[in-house]
C-alpha cells in the first residue's frame, strides 16, 4: 500500500440564504482535507448557525488539524476513536462533535478515493440500487391553500414519499395548536392522494406530554401518517413507550440526538419504528453507521435525515446503499446553494428515488470556487 499523508486541513464556515425556509439564513461548515499526493477528501457539520459553525473552525484549525498532519488517511476509525476519547472534556456531544463529524466524514470521503472505489465498498457494499427519496419542507402554516397547492405540486413532480413540519412562523409552527394541526394533516392528505405517503414533524418548543401526543396521533390516524416525527423530547423514554403502546402509528426521532450511546437509549425503548440519524452532526460516518447496524439488530429502521449540503447527503445516500434497514432519504425539493451550487453534480430525484453513485468516494464532484463563495469570517 502506497503511503499516504495528511498535509493540509482546512474548515470552511459557509453562510447561505436558504429557498426551502423562506430565504432564511442557514449555515453549514465544511473540512477539507488534503494528502501531501493532493488527494482531496470532504466532510461537512450541520452546524445550522454562524456562532456554531465560527466555533467549530476554531476547534478544527486550533485542536484538531495539528494531529492530523502526517496521519495516514486510511485510519479513519482508529482515529475517530482517539479524537472522541480525547476530547471528552471539550464537549463531545456538541460543537466538538460537529468537528468530528466533518473530519470522520472527509477521512471516509479519501480512504474511498485512494482505494478508487464508492464509500458503499468500504462500508460493507451495495445492498440497493436506489433509495426512496422524500419531499421535506417547511410548513407555511399560515396559508393552508398555499402548503395543499405546495404538496399537490410536489406529487406531481413524481415524489411518492412527502414531509412537513415545523413552520415559517414558530409562532404557529406544527405542534402549536391541536386544531390547526389537524386541518394540516387533513389539508395535506387530500392534496396528494390515497397512494403517497405523508410525514409530519412536531416543532421544536411544541412541548408535547405524553397524553397530548397519544391524543394527536389517535387524531391522525384517519389520514395514514407513515410516521409521526418528533412527537416527545428524546429523552422522555417513558413518554415514548406509552405513545407506542396507544397507536398503530409508525414513530420516528433522532434528529436532536449527538453520540451513539445517545441513539442506544432511543433504540432500546423499542418505542421506535425509525430511528433518524445525520453523519454530518452524529458522531460522522463512523457514527452512523454504528447506529444503523444497532437498529439493524433491533429490527428498526432508519432514515436519512439529510436537509443540509450535498456532502451530507452523498455519505447518508452510501450509507443508505450500504445498509439493510433504510427507508429514505429527505430533499430539499427545491433548488439550495448547498445541494445545487457547491457540486456540479447535484443529486436528485428521479421517478421518486435517488440513484447511487458509483463514482470514487462520495460521488460528488464539489465547486471549491463555489464553495468558497459563500465562506464568511
């Protein structure tokens, strides 16, 4: 095997004005890495936030890089190792842990180019084709005409699996009131039809008991949800086990979930149907993929959260390739800076799925002018 090194490291803050939230500002931070034969590897944090992402690449440049420098790239998991074991003190389970997502990530992005194969080989191999993609949006819960227009025109484009969630205003996101709630699900149901499958997602701060969601979901029920997202706080373990036992309606989180004994308690309620999991904010490939395989074993499954850059969803998509139990992966249906101008090559949907790639590493081929557009300080 021909030595390879680590030469250079670079995290990259990227700021963006986002079409599928309104034009709200988001943020993403992306690490590079490069060996000393210019082999390129990247990774990406869902960092969300300028603070967050500003921190992340001090953590990276300050902390981190100066190990990786002269590493061979191949070692990616006995380094994921060392770098979460010594970082215990730092803060696994936040900022750090966008680090090491990033860099894990980019780490499998080269090992997979050196060997010039997909990442779906280094990960066990293709067990699919394609995934079922899914529609995610963002509910303009104000307007129910405009969100059944928004879903019936997503349908026709050809996505047979549909989400929303949350809200424009977060004053009156899904989850704020029963009521309207309903009329959504309702609103949604008949604008897509019998024959797709619709998903909702309760809003951050909806504070939902254990009561009131059994009660939601029974009110659900006549609409067929393929699941119901982020009904209860994760940690209310209780909570889940009796919103399972009083509905027939599949449940899914994960999302707020950082470290892969965090996924474990999750797993192990087997309250959940579908456990939700991000290797640009979960502990990176690495991570993942070991929560897959737990959920595996728990016969759950799992679905590709991916509602940030193209480099998250390149490793979900391998990921996805690679595993027995996913069920999909989420699009921004509408064109994004970080899905459709970081890569020439962006991925999309086809006849309601998303082809794996067979190119080197991740699939992807990224626009460093692009990306370096949207960079800020």
């Amino acid at each position: 095997m021909d030595v390879e090194e680590i030469a250079r490291v670079e995290a990259l803050p990227l700021r963006y004005d986002e079409p599928n939230n309104n034009g709200k500002l988001r943020c993403v931070a992306l690490v590079r890495i490069e060996t000393a034969s210019g082999a390129v590897g990247w990774g990406e944090a869902i960092t969300g936030s300028e603070d967050a992402s500003l921190a992340m690449k001090v953590i990276v440049d300050r902390g981190l890089a100066p190990r990786l420098i002269g590493r061979d790239p191949r070692d990616v998991e006995a380094i994921w190792s060392e770098f979460r074991e010594s970082t215990y003190w730092s803060g696994n389970g936040g900022i750090v842990t966008f680090a090491l997502s990033a860099i894990d990530m980019a780490l499998w992005d080269l090992a997979a180019r050196l060997a010039d194969v997909p990442l779906y080989q280094l990960l066990g191999g293709k067990r699919r084709d394609r995934v079922r993609a899914a529609s995610s949006i963002i509910f303009d819960t104000a307007d129910l005409d405009a969100t059944g227009r928004q879903f019936a025109d997503l349908r026709a484009r050809g996505y047979e699996v549909l989400k929303g969630g949350w809200g424009h205003d977060l004053s009156i996101a899904f989850g704020k009131d029963a009521k309207r709630d309903v009329a959504i699900v309702r609103t949604v149901r008949e604008a897509v039809g019998d024959d797709a499958e619709i998903i909702v997602d309760v809003a951050v701060g909806s504070n939902w008991t254990a009561s009131h969601a059994i009660a939601m979901a029974r009110a659900f029920e006549p609409y067929r949800l393929y699941w119901l997202e982020d009904a209860l706080p994760e940690g209310d373990l209780d909570g889940w086990k009796r919103l399972r036992a009083a509905t027939a309606t599949p449940l899914c989180t994960g999302e707020k979930s950082w470290l892969v004994p965090d996924f474990r308690r999750l797993v192990d309620t087997g309250a959940l149907d579908v456990i939700m999991i991000d290797p640009g904010r979960a502990e990176g490939v690495t991570g993942t993929k070991k929560v897959i395989d737990m959920a595996a074993e728990a016969r759950q499954s799992w679905n590709a959260h991916s509602w940030s850059s193209a480099i998250n969803t390149a490793a979900s998509l391998h990921l996805a390739a690679a595993s027995p139990n996913v069920l999909l992966l989420e699009l921004k249906p509408e064109p994004s800076p970080m899905q459709n101008d970081i890569v020439s090559d962006p991925i999309v949907m086809e006849g309601g799925f998303i082809a794996v790639r067979d190119a080197p590493g991740l699939g992807i081929t990224i626009d460093e002018a692009a990306v370096r557009r949207y960079l800020f300080e």
